[in-house]
C-alpha cells in the first residue's frame, strides 16, 4: 500500500470524528472518502496532509510512518473546494509558488510552468488573474499548482463543491483523465455517490468517524455489508453509470 491509516483515532472536543480507523490506499489508486456530513472524511484527508494529528494510530506513506512529520515534507499536494488561488498572482504566478518555495530556478520554474499550463488546455492564459477565469478555470489553475512541485500522493477536498453542476460533470471526466495521465496516487473528500462512482477506483464509506466498508464502486453497490451501507447507496446511480459504460 501507498498509503495507509492505521488504527487511527482523533478527538475534537470530547467528539470522536475518527474511531479506529484503518485502510490502505495502493500506488496510482484513486480513492473516494465517501459518506454523509459530519461523517470524518475531510479529518481523514487533514491528518494525511499533516494539517491535524491523530490522537494515536500511525499514518504511513511509502513505508514511512509520517505522523511527526510536517506537511510540507510528506510529498502531498492538496487542492482546496474553495480553490484557495492567490487572486493578486497570475495564474502562471499561482502555479509556480510551491516551485518559488522549493528555490527551484526561474528556467526550471518557467518549463515545469509551461508544461502545466499545457496539460490544463490553459496555455493562452497564463497572465490572466483568477478574477478573470471561469470556475472550471479555477479548478484547472488549483489542480496544476498542486502537481506543480512534483507531489507523489495528491488529496482534494470535494473538489467540485464550488463548480455548477453542469461544469462539474465536464470537470470529472477531465480530473480522471489527468489524473490517469499523471500516474499519481489519489484521495478526493466527496458527498456525492455519483461523483464517488465515476471517478474512484475504490470508495472509502464513512459514518459517525468509522469506517463502514471499502471496495470498488461494483463491490460497494452489489455487496453492501451493513445495513447503513444498504440505506445511503443509490444502487440505481451504478446501473444508471454501467448503462452508461456500456453504451
């Protein structure tokens, strides 16, 4: 496993949001953290980005159990649902500051820039500012600033949460294929069971800070194992996907 969560506990305020939980995530995987409001997804991705510590339990990444180790040295990149862009930055601007960060050269800097810009489709509007982009924009611009400093394991926080659905379902496509193309190990925070089952090739099932049950989006639809699992899916949204893949 690429990444893996072991035993893992984390209170806040005498509220459990993580209890016991435990999973790997294999090398090139993409994840979904699946399951209702409140349910300990988005602790999950904090504490694997290393913006919350567990209560106890170890986190590892590539063999290596990162709990003490900073954020900035775990190899993540991270995209925000609320983009988190630099709105006084260009968008070329805004995707070279982790590389800025890292003291890479301006050369370096300005070919990795150009290669981003490239695989977003976005290579005409590097001087543009994010007042001046779409929301899908946005996105694009968020997700190549998190590629930009070469991470080995990339988390998004429901990453369409701010995008009109319309947009959203072009922007998945897009996400998977990129994704895909990268080779990039992934983890994305999601409500949304149809976005869970488009995208992942494993869905994580959370509830009240555990977790419910793992496997594919087939596995999950066709062998729910608990009864919360057997209420929350929509088992007509995977007949209506596999329709669809079939087609």
């Amino acid at each position: 496993m690429y990444v893996e969560m072991k035993h893992i506990f984390k209170t806040f305020d005498g509220f459990c949001a993580s209890n016991d939980v435990s999973f790997g995530v294999k090398k090139g995987q993409l994840a979904a953290l699946l399951g209702p409001s409140g349910s300990g997804k988005t602790t999950i991705l904090r504490m694997i980005a290393g913006l919350d510590a567990p209560d106890s339990g170890d986190i590892m990444i590539n063999g290596e159990r990162v709990n003490q180790l900073p954020g900035n040295r775990r190899g993540i990149g991270f995209v925000f649902q609320n983009y988190a862009l630099f709105r006084y930055m260009t968008v070329a601007e805004n995707i070279a500051f982790g590389l800025e960060v890292q003291k890479k050269s301006k050369h370096e800097i300005r070919e990795r820039v150009d290669e981003l810009l490239e695989l977003i489709s976005m290579q005409d509007l590097g001087k543009r500012y994010p007042h001046q982009l779409s929301g899908g924009q946005k996105q694009r611009v968020a997700f190549a600033r998190a590629l930009a400093p070469n991470p080995q394991l990339l988390l998004l926080d429901e990453p369409f949460a701010a995008i009109d659905a319309k947009v959203r379902r072009e922007l998945r496509g897009w996400l998977k294929d990129m994704i895909a193309r990268v080779g990039i190990t992934s983890i994305f925070v999601t409500h949304d069971q149809e976005e869970a089952m488009e995208l992942s090739d494993m869905i994580i099932l959370t509830n009240h800070g555990r977790i419910e049950q793992m496997g594919s989006p087939e596995e999950i639809c066709q062998n729910p194992r608990t009864d919360f699992v057997k209420d929350f899916i929509d088992v007509e949204l995977f007949e209506a996907k596999m329709s669809r893949h079939r087609q």
